[in-house]
C-alpha cells in the first residue's frame, strides 16, 4: 500500500524519454544492479548530482554574495548584535496576526 507522500510525490513527476548508446546502458543497468535500485533511480540521481545539483549550489551562492553585498558591516560587539536581533525577532513575532508569544 502506498503512502500518502509517495502519491503525492509520483503526481509532481513528468515521464521523459532519453536514447542512449548501448554501451551507456549497459553501463548504467550494472550501476542499477550492484547498488540494488532501479534503473530510472540511477538516471533520476545522477541527473541530481551532475545537472541540478551545481545549478542550486550557483545558485545560493549568487544570492549569498548578494545578501552580503547588501548586508550592513558586522558589529563590533556581538553581544549587542545579539540584543538587537533579539529584539527584532520578538518585535516580528508580536506583529503576527494569531501568533501566541513565545513561539
């Protein structure tokens, strides 16, 4: 019996068909058979791994650099900082419609 979240997932995936050398196939099938998965598994993984994979890393890099191009000069004093941030925590959590205090 399937579980919720795996038909939830199975209903976000999209069918593609790729053509490979016979060779690459072979290959991939041994991959599939020594580490006990499906073949589909090892291309959904490496797809992952070599393409989406360094595109997300780029990614939260960009906006890490961007964030600290944006961001104000670190504070001298850290216990300060910490007040402040505090502060402007608590300020935003009690700005929250039907938010209870302290969480």
């Amino acid at each position: 019996m399937y579980r919720l979240s795996t038909l939830a997932k199975m209903a976000k995936t999209r069918k593609i068909q790729v053509t490979l050398e016979e060779s690459q196939y072979e290959k991939l099938a041994e991959i599939a058979e020594r580490d006990g998965k499906k073949l589909a598994a090892v291309v959904r993984e490496s797809v992952v791994q070599y393409c989406l994979g360094p595109e997300s890393r780029k990614a939260k890099r960009q906006a890490l650099k961007a964030l600290v191009a944006e961001s104000a000069p670190p504070p001298k004093e850290y216990a300060d900082w910490e007040r402040e941030y505090s502060e402007i925590k608590s300020e935003a959590r009690s700005s929250r419609p039907g938010q209870r205090p302290g969480r």
